[in-house]
C-alpha cells in the first residue's frame, strides 16, 4: 500500500514537472 502510495505522488510529480518544464520552454522560446 505504501508503495502504491509512493508510485501515485511520484506520477502526480511527473506530470507537474511535464507542464511546469512545457511553460518553461515557451517562456524560453518567446
């Protein structure tokens, strides 16, 4: 269970820091 809950934060992460880095990148290239 502890695990599941490990791998479900680190997903929620991921996908935080892929739309963080993408807003990043725009600001970057305008």
């Amino acid at each position: 269970s502890d695990n599941g809950k490990s791998r479900e934060v680190e997903v929620d992460i991921d996908e935080l820091l892929d739309m963080d880095s993408d807003d990043h990148r725009r600001s970057y290239l305008q």
